[in-house]
C-alpha cells in the first residue's frame, strides 16, 4: 500500500494475520537502519496527526543529483545500445552536456577536456546501466 503525502510517500507492506493483534513493525538490521527507524517514525506521526514532516536527509537525491542522475538517462538514451544507432561522443556533449559548446571538430575536439568529460560520463551511464544503479539504493 502507498499513502502520498505532500512531503513524500510511504510505502507499507502489510501482511494477512490473525483479527485482533497488534500490528508490528519489522525493520531490516544493515547499513541503512538509522534511516529506516527514521522512517517508521515518520510513518507513526503521519498515522498519528495526519501529518508526517520531510523525508530524512539521505532518503531522497538531492536537486543537484537530480539533475545528474536525468542527464545521465539522457547521455545513455543517446549512446544506444551495441546494435542501436547511437550519437557520437561530439552530437552527445552538444545536446546533452554542454548546450552551447564551441569546441570545434577534429583535434581540437579530440584533445579537449569537454571530450574527456563527456565521455567519462557517457561511462558512468553505462556502468549505471550495468548494475551500477544499486549504489543509489544504498545510504
């Protein structure tokens, strides 16, 4: 079950059990504890007065990482796949990277620092792609 709030949502996961029990919480002891405590008690304050308060620090990326994580999708929707048409490493800095880039073609293009960056980010695209992403999940 999700219940919105305006500061966020929560996501509750309630299993069948016997009429008349008290509800329990069951929170996952790892790296993340902290957070999800913080959680459960936002939740319980939601519960209680209808209002639940902002999300703790660290749950939610922050409108900088936003921002990157979106131009990251972007460089990757661009790149393709191995079989897929893909922009170059040039059409790609333009678009996505550097919107009015005024490095020209050929070698200075080739020895410029925008084509070292892009590419690098064309990189953590992929390895986000790869698996990478997971590292997002964790605090």
């Amino acid at each position: 079950m999700v219940l919105a709030d305006g500061n966020g949502l929560h996501r509750v996961w309630l299993r069948p059990g016997p009429a008349g029990r008290s509800l329990a919480y069951i929170i996952i002891r790892d790296d993340a504890l902290v957070l999800r405590q913080a959680m459960v008690r936002r939740f319980e304050q939601r519960m209680r007065d209808g209002r639940a308060g902002r999300s703790p620090p660290g749950l939610c990326p922050t409108p900088f990482q936003r921002q990157r994580l979106s131009m990251l999708l972007d460089i990757l929707d661009a790149a393709g796949t191995r079989d897929g048409a893909a922009l170059t490493t040039y059409e790609i800095a333009r678009r996505h990277v550097y919107a009015r880039l005024q490095v020209g073609r050929g070698s200075e293009w080739k020895s410029s620092s925008q084509r070292r960056r892009t590419q690098r980010l064309i990189d953590e695209a992929r390895a986000l792609m790869e698996g990478g992403y997971r590292r997002l999940l964790r605090p």
